[in-house]
C-alpha cells in the first residue's frame, strides 16, 4: 500500500475513475499571445477537470529569505535601458520552498509556491511537509556576512531517502528567476516532480495554465495578463496541467505514485481557476545518483517574450548569472551596494555576530524598494498569515507603503551611509500626499495617506498625524546631514513639508472615501497601532518633533510660521502630563505607591479624549472589548524620549518603564517577556500593549481572523520594540553619566543581542515572535520563533540598523537635537 506523506486533500475517487491519461504530443494549446485556442477536435481528454480547484491562498509568511537584483539609480531613478536594463523580480522563500514571486510592480505577485513531489518506494512526498531544511547565503565575506540575496536551501527528507540542494536568486539583466537544483538518492528508485502553483498578477482564482512543449506556462483569462513560463535545461518526462486539490499533481501522484494523468492544459474555453503545473523528471535508479537541474522562470506580457526570457537566463548560465546577481566587471551588483556603505565596518564591531544581521538587514531593506516607482519603500515582502488568507481578490498586504514605516526605513538607510535612497525616498513621499487633486478627496490638504500601493493608488484612507510628522522630521535630517542643500529643503517646504507643518497646526475637516471626520491636533484620528483614536504618546512626539523641525526648516525658508510651528510645539509639551498622564490609575509603578494608595502617574497607551483619570474605554479592536484607558500600557511614549522632547531622566518616563516591565501583570495586560540569547543570558521582548488582539489564538491556535474566528486572539511580542528600549536606556546611561565602556557593552549584550535573538535562520527579522502563551499553533512554536504574521518586517530591520548606529556612536540616532534645544528655552 502506497504510504501518503502529504497534507493534502484526497481526490475523489469519482473523478479519477472517469479520466484517462493522455500522452503529451508536441502541439502547443496556446497561440503566440499565450492564450489557449479552442479546437473541438482535440481538446477532449487534453483539459484537466474538477474546476475551479480549491479555493485558493497564499503562502506561509514567515519568510527565511527575500531576494531581487540590485540596480543602480540612473538621475535618481530606476531607468530601464539597453546598456542598463532593469529586473522587476522579486521572490521569498518559507518552509525550504519558493514562495510568492513577484513581477512588474513589487506587490504584483505571480507565484503562490514552487516546490518538489518526491516519489518513491512506497511513498510520495512534498518538500514543503516532509523535509527538514536549512538555509545558508550563497555569497558571504570572510567574516561570515552575506554579500547577496542568494541563497543555498538543503532539505533532506526525515527518513534519509534523499537530499534536495536548491541555489536561488534572479537575473539581473531579464525579467526572470533562476534555481539551480541537485537532486541526490540515498536509495533507488527516487523520482522529482516539479510542482508550481500560480496565482498570476496578484490572484489564484483566475489563472490557466497548460504544458507547451518542454514549458509549463500561466497567465490568466485577461485580455491583459502577465504571462509565466518556466523552462529547464533538462527535459521533463511528464508534465501535466490541472487544479489544485482536484486534478491537480499531487493528487494525481497520490494514487500509485506515478505521474500518468497528462492533462496538457486546464481550459480550451479561457476559464481559469486555481492551477498547478507539475513536471516529472528522471528517475534516480541508484541509491548515490544525483540529478542537477538548472530552471528559469521567465515572465513577460505574452507568452513568446516569457519563452524567450527564460530560455536567455538558461543561456547565459548559473555561473554568469549568479556573479552578475552578486556584481561583476559589468554589473553593479550587491556586493557593490554593501561596498559603498562604508559605516557598516565599524558598526559591525557594535552587534554580536560580527555584522551578520546588520549586512542582511542592509541588503533586505534595499530589497523592499520598488523599481517603477523608485523609493517606494514597502512594510514586508509578505502577506500576514498568508497561508490562510483567500487569494481569490488581489490584496497587497504588507506589500505597500505606510509613511511610518517607510520614514523608519529611510533613516536607516542614513544610519548605513547610504545616502541616495533616502533622498528618492523622501521625494517620493510626495505622491501620496494628500491635495485638491487627490482623487475623491474634498477637505483640508497636506496629511499623508495612510496605506496606498507603491503607484500612489489609495488603498486605506485615515488620519495618522504620526504620518503627517514623519515626513518633516526625515526632511529636516536629510539637510542636517547635507544630502538637502538649502535651496533643496527650501524648495521642498514649500512645495511638501508647509502644507504638512499647516495640517499639524490647523487640522481640519476631511472627506476621502469612508472617512468623513475633522480632525483637531494633536487628537489623532489613529495612532500608530491604527486602531485607536485619541491623545496619543508616541503620535504627540512626532508631532512635536515635526512642528520643531518645521520652524527650523521655516526659518530657512523666512517663513513667519516659524513661530506658529514653535509655539505650538512647545504648548504641546507643556500638556502632555494633563491630556496623556494618568494620576489615579488602575496600575502602579512601585510598590510603595500601592501601599500608600495612590498610582506613581504613567503614560497610557492613548487617552480618548485627553483626559487620562476617567474610565474613558478605548475601542474595541482586533476582537478584544475595549477596557479602561488606564489598565492598557504600550512603549510608545519611549518616543518622547527618543526625538528629544523629554528628557530619559524624567520620573514620570521612568514609572512608565517599571510598569512595562511588570512581568507579574496576567498575560493580557501584561507586555514584558523574556528570552534565551545565544550566549544564554536573557533578553527582554515587548507587546505592542495590554489587551492586543493582533495574533493567533490563545485555545484553537488559529492564525489571525482564521475561519472568522476572533474571541481569542493575542498579539504577541514584536522584536522591534527591544530595539526602541535600547535606545532608551542608551539615552538614559548618557543622560545620568553611566555610559562607560562596560555599560555600553552591556546594551549591546541585552538589546543588540536581542534583537538579533529574534532573526530566523535566513536572518530575517518578524514582525512578531512567539511568547509562550496559549497553543503554539499548528507550527508548534517555540519561544522566540517568529510567527506566521510578516517576515520579514522592514521597520524591525531598520530598527536594529539604527540601534547598531546607535550604539555606534552613543547617541540616538532618531534624536532631533534641535527639539530638545528648542523645548528646553
């Protein structure tokens, strides 16, 4: 009896019954364009059933590695020329397989997953399930650091039948992926299967697929589809077209192990589905054969310029396309781009792995830029709990820009010493500035958008003025550091950052879609989590340290605003106490404060309408009962801190940091955790705040919303925030005199380390990490794993950059000194 190692779904017994194989003939099903023709004759047997396949999702998204071409700027942009031209690829890899792949816009994808069907004696394996894999970089320097977005995957099967060595990066100079792939049989009778699951630009639910003689090609039923084709330089034996979870592949093989159902293509009537190619090739008769295999994926607008792209890539060659990846004497590669970070050396010696982390974290947060649009600087190259999210309608996901994230990101591409992307970036904030000509938009201009796609396309519409800030601080740091002359930044406040620094000030009404509000500052339509409304800490910070940036820039400019902006930033200082600061909370900071029965005041996570001693509830979000304002901390007010509006030593700022770090709070409240470092000390771990609801099920262990369901859902620990309490306690040795030699090292044991305790082993850093509450899911985690919400996380990358530079050279590197200048008169 065969022994299934899939998770699978079986096909009906019904269908297999009624369908013949049928012998692959060399006649293609397709026309030049790529879409299939209809021919009565010949289409019967030749077109898979059980249409439209099972309803269609993305993939794991806890990614072990992201990967694209490094390309040079051309006058501050990415311009596609002969000389020069540029790849539009992107891909991720999980679970030891490729997964989504992106073409054309960075969001756009192509590819759910491309993986191996092993069968054998007795059994049919999927790499996914039934492997245990390793990552590794293909390209690292002497010290260990990777040098490239290429990556070497092994995955070995759990009972020692055979081996799968897979090397993965893409062309630089075509629209195409390559994957070098070694096959090895540790017993006789191996047998690989090519298996790709489509879901062609941005959905699976509407995708055909068919065999074209050696290729396998997908588009979709638009006039206007991209098309994908993958070719290799070793001639299948086998291939069909079907649907996933009826006809397709795996259930094909599932039966007898055996390939024998050649569907050629999965609709001579242009329907599409959810489809999966799958290719069978040699078998490895001996125990110790091996098999190589080079692949190419090639994409384009029709099926002959796809073709065309693939083969090329397998032309050129692994050997040359690699070095090109890596950079060669004609390609400016990434080796080229770590090159030209000349910080990156010294502030190696300020991490505790010799750099690893930080070059992964240069190179990935480069990556997560698109090349239409240059500086678009996207959240994660991920789509959230994307193994059970439907596929059927396109989504972004994190694949998108968020003005707070993205200025997160630009600073650290400061911190690093590249100054270009920063300077594309900060001019390409512009596009999703809200004016008169914003689409749909009637009210008060000059805020940012909350979340579009990397074209400026409006996808969420609140008002964040942590988002509306963000862009005057960056601004303001890019001239401090001279990457802006004056007559840049002079233009640019005009043009950008006074309507901004206006919106601050004034508010005022605003009708964009959904939202119809007025907003009145500092009072914030969402706050950072964007979830809540109200008086916010971290929010206020930014708005201050922007109203301060913009008076210094207006001065500049000879602007008389200067002084409006000032004035009011210093009047919001003056409030923070009595609009955000509780006095008769529900939680204390010391213990003699418990005794004496009062509460030591605190900062609250956000106050609904600035008056922080009520029992004013917050929201309800994310499935959670909104609870009194008082019982809810997050770090956010550390921020104060950070930009220089309050000073590390202030008491109300250092009872806040004793409630963070109550462990003795229940699990919902509570926001501190520990964890093992490498070196077996602990490090520290934060929730976003008490009562989160933003992560997977406490009793079922579902993903996030899975199944509808919410009633238990906990958001976990976010790495990032080990970061933000580096910077505090940075801030607080120098600001008390405690900064020595040993002490810094001891930051960096605790927070650097930390951070780095956090990164999987493709040195991808998450969005969340398991804490150890509740049921560990269905991954089994551990502690300290990242989950299944978003790997890799840019913010959490360009926080450990900024703390590496932080550390570096002692001082906050998000510290605006001119507001503590300005705030202190």
């Amino acid at each position: 009896m065969l022994t299934l190692h899939t998770q699978r779904s079986a096909l009906s017994s019904a269908i297999t019954a009624g369908i013949l194989g049928l012998v692959l003939s060399g006649c293609s099903p397709a026309d030049s364009t790529g879409k299939v023709e209809t021919d009565a004759a010949t289409s019967l047997n030749k077109v898979a059933p059980g249409a439209p396949g099972v309803e269609p999702t993305w993939a794991f998204s806890g990614k072990t590695g992201i990967g694209t071409s490094y390309e040079p700027y051309l006058n501050g942009q990415y311009q596609d020329q002969a000389t020069n031209p540029v790849s539009k690829v992107w891909f991720s890899v999980a679970q030891g397989i490729l997964t989504e792949t992106m073409y054309g816009l960075i969001h756009n994808a192509q590819l759910k997953e491309l993986q191996f069907i092993i069968s054998g004696n007795g059994f049919v394996d999927t790499e996914k399930d039934n492997t245990i894999s390793s990552i590794e970089y293909l390209d690292t320097d002497s010290q260990g650091r990777p040098q490239s977005l290429a990556y070497k995957i092994i995955n070995k099967d759990f009972e020692g039948k055979y081996q799968i060595e897979k090397h993965i990066f893409t062309d630089p100079d075509r629209n195409s992926l390559m994957m070098k792939v070694v096959f090895t049989a540790f017993e006789a009778g191996i047998t690989p299967h090519l298996y790709v699951n489509p879901h062609i630009d941005n959905s699976g639910a509407n995708d055909i697929a068919f065999v074209d003689g050696q290729a396998l090609v997908a588009h979709t039923s638009d006039t206007n589809s991209t098309v994908m084709t993958i070719k290799a330089d070793v001639d299948f034996i086998h291939a069909s077209a079907g649907f996933v979870g009826t006809s397709d592949g795996i259930i094909d093989l599932q039966d007898n192990g055996k390939l024998d159902s050649h569907y050629q293509t999965t609709s001579d009537t242009n329907q599409g589905g959810n489809v999966a190619l799958t290719a069978q090739y040699p078998t490895l008769t001996n125990a110790n054969d091996s098999l190589t295999i080079n692949l190419a994926i090639g994409f384009g607008q029709d099926k002959a310029s796809s073709l065309v792209t693939a083969q090329a890539t397998l032309d050129a060659g692994y050997d040359a396309v690699k070095q090109a990846y890596l950079g060669d004497d004609k390609h400016v590669g990434w080796k080229d781009y770590l090159a030209s970070l000349t910080p990156l050396e010294s502030m190696s010696n300020n991490t505790t792995d010799n750099g690893k982390l930080l070059y992964a974290s240069a190179l990935v947060l480069k990556a997560q830029e698109d090349k239409t649009h240059a500086g678009a600087l996207i959240a994660s190259l991920s789509n959230p709990w994307g193994d059970t999210v439907s596929a059927k309608v396109g989504s972004t996901g994190y694949k998108a820009v968020w003005p707070r994230d993205f200025y997160q990101c630009a600073m650290a591409f400061l911190a690093m010493g590249d100054t270009q992307t920063p300077k594309v970036a900060f001019e390409y904030l512009k596009k999703v500035q809200v004016n008169q000509q914003t689409p749909g938009f009637a009210g008060t201009p000059g805020w940012f958008l909350q979340k579009t796609h990397v074209d400026g396309e409006i996808e969420w519409v609140g008002v964040q003025l942590d988002q509306t800030a963000m862009p005057i601080m960056l601004g303001w740091k890019l001239w401090q550091a001279g990457v802006l002359t004056d007559a840049e930044i002079t233009n640019w406040y005009q043009d950008m950052l006074k309507p901004a620094a206006d919106f601050l000030v004034t508010g005022g009404r605003v009708k964009l879609d959904w939202n119809e509000t007025n907003i009145t500052p500092p009072n914030t339509q969402q706050e950072r989590w964007e979830e809540q409304a109200g008086f916010s800490p971290s929010t206020t910070a930014a708005i201050i340290a922007g109203l301060v940036a913009a008076s210094d820039i207006a001065t500049l400019a000879k602007d008389a605003d200067a002084s409006t902006y000032l004035a009011l930033a210093q009047t919001l200082q003056s409030q923070l106490e009595t609009s955000m600061v509780t006095t008769s909370g529900l939680l204390s900071a010391t213990e003699a404060a418990q005794i004496e029965g009062n509460s030591a005041p605190y900062y609250v996570r956000i106050s609904p309408n600035g008056n922080p001693n009520t029992a004013d509830k917050l929201l309800d979000n994310n499935g959670k009962p909104g609870l009194d304002q008082r019982l809810i901390l997050d770090g956010g007010f550390l921020e104060l801190v950070r930009y220089g509006v309050v000073d590390a030593q202030d008491p109300v700022i250092k009872n806040s940091v004793m409630l963070i770090d109550n462990q003795q709070l229940e699990d919902n409240l509570r926001v501190k955790y520990e964890f093992t470092a490498k070196d077996g000390s602990k490090v520290p771990g934060y929730r976003r705040y008490g009562n989160d609801g933003y992560g997977e099920d406490t009793v079922t262990g579902f993903s996030y919303a899975e199944n509808g369901n919410t009633e238990d859902q906990r958001g976990r620990v976010w790495p990032f925030f080990t970061g933000e309490r580096g910077h505090y306690e940075l801030a607080l040795a120098k600001a008390n005199g405690s900064l020595t030699p040993d002490t810094k090292q001891g930051l960096i044991n605790t927070y650097v380390q930390g951070m780095e305790t956090f990164a999987n082993k493709g040195l991808m850093l998450p969005e969340q990490a398991w804490d150890g509450v509740g049921n560990p899911t269905r991954y089994n985690y551990k502690m300290g794993d990242g989950t299944n919400s978003a790997t890799p996380l840019a913010w959490t990358h360009a926080e450990y950059v900024k703390l590496v530079r932080s550390m570096t050279d002692e001082q906050v590197w998000d510290f605006y000194p001119v507001v503590s200048q300005k705030l202190a008169k």
